[in-house]
C-alpha cells in the first residue's frame, strides 16, 4: 500500500539539504517553515534531543530568511530599524537585535552578521521583505537583497561539534570565540562558519553556496560519525531553546504585524529584552513608546519558573494564591528538563505580582483519565541550562 503524501498539492519547497535528510526522516514526520518542507522530527524527539546534549547534531537553517543589506548607508538603515546600537557591532561578528513598530511592539527578533564595513547579513525567522523596504525610505546609498533560497544553511549543534569540525579539516575553527565569524576554502568556494545557536550549548552555523549543499553535507556527516553525529528536528530544537531560556515566535511571542487584538503583541521589556534597547543611540523605531514602558514598566514580564512536580504546565494559568482566585499570568512554555532535572517553564506575568507567591493550574492525563493539580512556581533568574562549553574557547575536545 502506498502511503499518502500529507503535502501532496501543498507545493512546498525543498531544503537544499533535503536529499539527505528524507533518506533520514524515517518517520516522514514533515511540517513546514516559510513554504519549506521541514522535519518536525526524524525518528524521536527525545532522542534527538539527547543526542544534542551529550553529541551533536544538525539542524536544517534554509528555511530561514536571509538578507543582504550593503551600501555606504546599511549601517545606518539598520541602526535606525533595530533597538540595538550595531554601530558597535566589529568586522566577522554576529549580534542579536529585535526590532519595533512605532508603538513599541516587536516585529520580530533575529541575528545581524557584519561582513564587511558596508555589508550586513539579516537573519530572522519570517519574511520581512515588505518592513525592511519601508526601513529603507529615505537612504540613497543601499541594497537590499533577498538571499534566503541563495544560501544553504545548516546549524551544527552539542557537545563534539567543535571536534566534529576540527576532523572534517576546517583548521582553528577551535579559535571562535562566541558570536565570531570564520571563512574556510571548501570546494574552491567559501565557507562561512559563525559560532551561534538555538540550544544554549557548544554550537556553529555553516554557510555555503546551495550548490554545495550536498558536499557539506557528505563531509560533515564523514567527519562526525566518531562524534555521534545525527539530524534533529523542531521538536527536539524547542525543547533545547526553553531549557537555554530563549523566546520562540507563536509561542513567547507574537509578531506585531500578525496580531489582530490589542496588545496580544509584546515589546521588548515584556519579553525580558531591555538590555537590547539602546537609548544612547540614534533615533530608532518604537524609540519614544520604549522610553514611556521604561519609565513606567511593563504590565507583564517573562519569567523563567522551577515548578514543584514533574507535570509539565504547558497551557497553564498562573495564580497568586493556592486557591486560584488570582489570576496574574499565563505559561507559554513548559516541559520536564532531562538536562537540569527540573520541571520548567517560561512565562507572561504582570509584573506587580513578580515578588509575590506564584501557583500553577496543570492539568494532565493519566491512563485516558484527566486531572488537576496546583504546583508552586519558583523564579529562576538564570537560563535552566547553560553549560560552561558553551563559552569556552577553546572548547574542549570530547
């Protein structure tokens, strides 16, 4: 018997990757990211996940949008756009940033790569063709190119992807410091290979022409197979970035051009981001409706929780009294942390009730029967997990 395609009609595009990665996809368990066919997982999530912490693994970036931002004014563009002074930003270094509508509600969050004085890498997760056209009014002296189908990207994640790396040939790849970029000579074409992340651990992002793809690919999986080398999906990717504290788009926050009720968006405080707000600079988007939130403070403030119990509180209501009359807040994401052996959890609280008792309304399922409980929530100020490899350099081998 045939099984039917589920994306059959759909018309989605395929990774540059995607050879390799269907012969993987033992599952055929396939969502989709920006019209890209993409692997929700690969034979479990669990599994993929454990071998991120204890090995490493590779993640598909293409459906990732990228963009080319170069000219005399790119700098200038971008420092206006973004919350962030990226006048600071060196040569061969990547910075994250957000950016706002003008009342302060964030658009979306994403990374800058500075590759040379005059030419800048955007990477974010959703199209952002039509905001970064409307950022570009009035610069003379700019490009803006849309790169996301021109650059295969893949995210080499865990433990031994630095060795994975050092064996596939790609000498003082150890000398990255966090956030730094490299260039290597890979099939008479260039390599780029930055030190950044989604999980909170030892990891890189490899870019490469999509003509490549495969090569890369090949190459990697040779040299990473003493290494434990294996793909993760987007299961196993949102359960590392919860326990490394970072926010996901649809989950800890909406993008402002997407929301349809007031204030069902976020700014930046909100989402615990003021260190990316830089009031020193120049003028920049969403500027004065910041300094207004700074001044009087968000209503609500996302908060890493240690929850009593081992019942994830996904979907959970927040209270501030055991008896649950009190309603200050929401859960928007949660899971059991094999890593920090710890119930977890990110939430939205309003941020008058921070200092105070905080409970939390699970429910759950056992054996097809539903149940309730009500656990109590501690604040954790740190990420649930983030292992010294992560900012060491050199890391060290294993």
């Amino acid at each position: 018997m045939k099984l039917q395609d589920p994306y059959a009609g759909e018309r989605l595009k395929e990774s540059h990757f995607h050879p390799r990665e269907e012969a993987l996809n033992i599952r055929n368990a396939w969502s989709s990211w920006n019209d890209y066919r993409f692997a929700d997982y690969y034979y479990d999530a669990e599994y993929e996940y454990f071998c991120v912490r204890n090995t490493c693994g590779t993640y598909d970036i293409c459906p990732m949008q990228k963009y080319y931002v170069s000219g005399g004014d790119a700098e200038r563009m971008l420092n206006r756009m973004v919350t962030r002074d990226i006048s600071k930003l060196k040569i061969n270094r990547v910075t994250y940033v957000v950016w706002c509508t003008d009342e302060g509600r964030m658009v979306d969050d994403g990374t800058i790569f500075k590759l040379a004085h005059d030419q800048f890498m955007l990477t974010c997760g959703s199209p952002c063709t039509a905001w970064l056209k409307m950022s570009a009014l009035g610069f003379g002296d700019l490009t803006v190119t849309d790169m996301s189908d021109e650059i295969a990207a893949l995210s080499l994640q865990g433990p031994t992807s630095c060795s994975t790396l050092k064996k596939m040939g790609l000498s003082g790849i150890e000398a990255a410091k966090p956030f730094d970029i490299l260039r290597f000579p890979f099939h008479g074409e260039t390599l780029m290979v930055s030190r950044t992340g989604f999980t909170g651990d030892l990891g890189y992002e490899l870019w490469i022409a999509p003509k490549l793809a495969l090569d890369l690919w090949d190459a990697l999986y040779a040299a990473g197979s003493d290494y434990g080398i294996q793909p993760f999906g987007e299961q196993a990717t949102n359960m590392a970035r919860l326990e490394a504290g970072f926010i996901m788009p649809a989950m800890e926050f909406n993008e402002a051009l997407k929301t349809i009720h007031f204030e069902h968006d976020q700014t930046p405080f909100e989402l615990n981001l003021g260190w990316l707000v830089d009031f020193n600079k120049p003028h920049f988007n969403g500027r004065q409706a910041l300094l207004k939130e700074q001044e009087r403070g968000p209503r609500y403030t996302l908060t890493k929780l240690d929850i009593e119990g081992n019942k994830p509180a996904e979907h959970s209501y927040l209270y501030g009294n055991k008896r649950c009359t009190r309603e200050i807040g929401y859960v928007t994401s949660a899971m059991w942390s094999p890593a920090a052996k710890a119930n977890i959890a990110l939430a939205m609280i309003r941020t008058e009730y921070l200092q105070n008792a905080i409970w939390a309304e699970i429910y759950y399922e056992k054996e097809l029967r539903q149940y309730s409980k009500v656990a109590k929530c501690t604040v954790s100020r740190k990420p649930f997990w983030r292992p010294a490899r992560a900012r060491a350099t050199p890391p060290p081998d294993y």
